[in-house]
C-alpha cells in the first residue's frame, strides 16, 4: 500500500479524488454550506502527504503556497459559515489573493518580465473575485456550483500540464491534485446539484490562481499559454447557450456539457505548451 501512495500518478490523480470526496461529504453531512471548503481542504491534506507539511515561517514559495491556501481555507469556511456573499465576499476573496501572490512573488520582483507577470496574475485574481462566472449571475444568490467547479478544474488542469511539460513535478502534482479535488466535488454534484459555491469555492479558484504565480515566477516553463485558458472562468454563461433537457437525464447532460466546454480551453493551453517545446516529452 506504501509503494502504492508513492506513484506520482496515484499521487496527483486518485488520492486527491479520495480525499475531496470523503472531505465533501463529511462537510455535507456537518455543514451543507461548507462542501465546497473540501475542495481545498483536500488539496492542502493531499499537499501535506505528498510534500510534507511545510516550515512556518516558510523558505520557499511551495511553503508559501501551503500557509496562504490554508489561511484562504480558513476565510472561506469562517465568512460561508456567517452567510457572507455578495461585495463583501469579493473584497475578502480579492484581498487575500492580492496578499498572498505579493508575498510569494516578493522574492522574484527583481525584473521588469517579473513585474508584468505579477500584475497579469493580479489581474486574473480580481477576475476570480469580482466576475460573475456562475449562470446565476446575482450577487447575493448562491452559485450554482457546477460551472465554478468545471472553471476551476480547467484552471488547474492547465497549470499542472503546462507545469508537467516544463518539468516542474512538484508543481504539477499539486494542480492536478486540485483538479482531482474539484472533480470530487463535481461528482458529489453531479447528476443533481446539492451544494452552493461560497467563498470557499472561490478560495479553491484562487489557489489554481496561486499555482500559476508560482510557475511563472519560479521556473522556466510555458506559462504565457495559461492565458489560453482564461476562458474557462466563463463557463458559468455556457449553459444559457445548452440546449436544456428534462428531468434528471436533461440536467445530468446539462451539467456534463458545460464541464466539457469549460475544460477545453484548458486543452488548448496544454496543446500550445506542448507545441512550445518542440514536442518534447517530461522526464515526469
């Protein structure tokens, strides 16, 4: 079983998929509005088995990664616990994110190419939290949590390939592991929807957001071609266009549908980072 846990692929794939699914349940069970959190608290749990957990203060930027994914788990459970939504939520989701890249990029802010993929970074980030992504479209609504969850599992899914090809293992087992995570969820959602987004959704959003910060600034790979995902955060104005079915057969496509449109631009991401590097295959 040891040996088992020690393969990347069961590392990135399978044991996060576990993990989010036990994780959202028992949320579900003690507090329906918090299923969401499990998504990120199974992704910090995954990171702690794979990675260990981290030195507090941290010395490097995966450190870095882990404390500020765990303070926005700790956000996100504490304001969905108190009903907060709408601007509120935002502005919380906004100045988290903000802090939390400024802080793991710190150490890399000393160029101009560095400057400039902070400020990209920063702008997604406020895309994360002030767009209106879900088909709800309202503020005070809760989310539909299909297409948020689909937006995320593309997010992650970009950076772990577009990480996997520029031979950043560590990197790339932790977003994938998040892209398990979602998808633990989504399956919890899937054929019928249970369970609202909240800010703790949209904290796990941000950690994909975060992961690109750290591959970007800290290693050599592709990562100018993760725009090429970008457009997976609007899958929640994908299901306007679907044609709807019904009863549960017509919603179970309807789910199913607008998660296949939201991860391919996610695709296309990792087909040019592939193309990028002359089809060279990772040593990972």
């Amino acid at each position: 079983m040891s040996e088992l846990l020690q393969d990347p692929f069961v590392q990135s794939s399978i044991l996060p998929l576990l993990v989010g699914l036990i994780l959202v349940g028992v949320l579900h069970l003690l507090r329906r509005p918090l299923a969401a959190a499990g998504i990120a608290a199974g992704f910090l749990v995954v990171f702690a088995l794979v990675v260990g957990l981290p030195a507090l203060p941290p010395p490097s930027s995966m450190g870095k990664l882990f404390w500020s994914s765990a303070a926005g788990l700790l956000l996100g459970v504490v304001a969905d616990s108190a009903a907060v939504r709408g601007r509120a939520a935002s502005a919380l989701l906004a100045l988290w994110l903000a802090a939390s890249l400024l802080w793991i990029a710190l150490p890399a802010l000393d160029s101009v190419a560095a400057a400039v993929s902070v400020v990209l970074l920063l702008a997604a980030a406020m895309w994360v939290a002030f767009g209106r992504g879900s088909e709800t479209g309202g503020s005070e609504k809760v989310q539909s949590p299909t297409a948020p969850a689909a937006s995320l599992l593309a997010l992650a899914l970009a950076v772990g390939g577009t990480a996997l090809i520029g031979s950043s293992a560590s990197i790339a087992q932790m977003a994938l592991a998040l892209a398990a995570s979602a998808g633990g969820f989504l399956l919890w959602n899937w054929p019928v929807e249970r369970h609202g987004w909240g800010l703790s959704g949209q904290v796990a959003t941000g950690i994909a957001v975060l992961l690109a910060g750290v591959l970007t600034l800290f290693t050599q790979a592709q990562t100018a071609v993760l725009l090429l995902a970008l457009p997976a955060l609007l899958a929640g104005h994908v299901r306007r266009f679907i044609p709807q079915g019904h009863g549960l057969v017509g919603q179970a496509a309807s789910s199913a549908a607008v998660t296949v449109v939201a991860v391919l631009p996610a695709l296309v991401a990792i087909g040019a980072a592939y193309a990028l590097t002359d089809g060279e295959a990772s040593p990972y």
